[in-house]
C-alpha cells in the first residue's frame, strides 16, 4: 500500500501499530481475570472458567492445554502446583477461549445495528522529533459501522488480519490515512 511506512521512527517519532492499539482496547474491554495467573486465586480463576463446561474444556484444548483430566483435577484441589511453562499454556488458553466467547458480544456492541461506534485516534508522539521533520498530525475521530474483520481477526490472535482489517477502516480518513497508521492511543467504548 503506497502510504504504509517504512522507516518508522528514524527521526525520533514514538507511537505503536494502530492495529495493535485497537487489540489492545478490546482486549481491556474483553475484561480478562485481573490476578496474575502466578498467585493461586487467578490460577483456580483461570481452571474453572476453562473446565466449567464440556465445551469449554474443548476449546482449552483447542487453545494448546493439553493436560490430563488427572492433572487439572490435581492443580485445582491444589495437590500439585503446575510449572512455569503449564503457568503460560493455562493462561494462554484462558485468553484464547475469553476472546472467542467475548467476540459476539463485542461485535454486537460495536456494530450497534449498523450505527457503529466512534473511534479516536490520537495521533503519534513528535516530541523527540526536531522542529523542520515534525509532520502535522491531530486528534481524528471516526465512525467505524463494519468492525466484523476487525474482530474476527482479534479474536483469531491473527495480527496480520487484524492489521489488514485496521488498515481498511482508516482509509476512511482520507489522503492522510497512513499519518494514522502509527499512533499513541485508540479509543473507544462498546
């Protein structure tokens, strides 16, 4: 795409992928268990949201825990702590299985029947730039009505997609859309 850059931050400019920014804020609004999987209570959190039902059991599975039902039975009545490495699958799979279910209902929430949702973009940090390689960038706001892509792809863990997604929506700004590819913040509520 011709407006994508391709130096970023040679002259000091500080900001982040705009398609990360955005997984980010869902991600917050998806409201993932605030204890850290390490303590005992955001573990036997995480193990019971992924062993509650059938279905959730599969789609731990699916996400990469690959435990006996012997194991999971031994870390919840707390006979057996798991490893560091069983630590990160767990949480992982809990945040693979909370993206998928939150996903309809972000997607609903932000479509909002066709209406869409706003979004700000606050623009990248120029502060370490010298004066003559500043560019003009200021706040935008948009009204983005089809987040399904964008969605879908976050829900997947695909960056790519979601990158491509992201990138189709900011097109709506206009000739200057590639100022907004990088970014301090994204905001929006659903």
């Amino acid at each position: 795409m011709p407006e994508r850059n391709q130096d970023f931050g040679k002259y000091g400019a500080r900001g982040i992928r705009g398609h990360e920014a955005v997984a980010r804020r869902l991600d917050a609004l998806a409201g993932y268990i605030a204890t850290p999987v390490t303590t005992r209570r955001g573990l036997l959190a995480r193990l019971h949201y992924l062993t509650r039902t059938e279905h959730a059991r599969a789609a731990a599975r699916e996400a990469g825990l690959t435990v006996t039902d012997r194991t999971l039975k031994a870390w919840l009545d707390g006979k057996r702590t798991p490893t560091q490495k069983n630590l990160e699958r767990v949480d992982a799979a809990y945040r693979a299985v909370r993206r998928h279910n939150v996903a309809r209902y972000l997607l609903a929430r932000l479509n909002r029947e066709g209406r869409g949702t706003r979004v700000e973009i606050h623009p990248l940090n120029q502060s370490q730039v010298s004066r003559p390689r500043q560019r003009f960038v200021e706040f935008r706001t948009l009204n983005i009505r089809q987040w399904d892509r964008i969605v879908d792809a976050w829900a997947a863990d695909d960056t790519e997609a979601l990158d491509e997604a992201w990138v189709d929506r900011i097109v709506d700004l206009g000739s200057q859309w590639g100022q907004y590819e990088y970014v301090t913040n994204i905001g929006f509520a659903a």
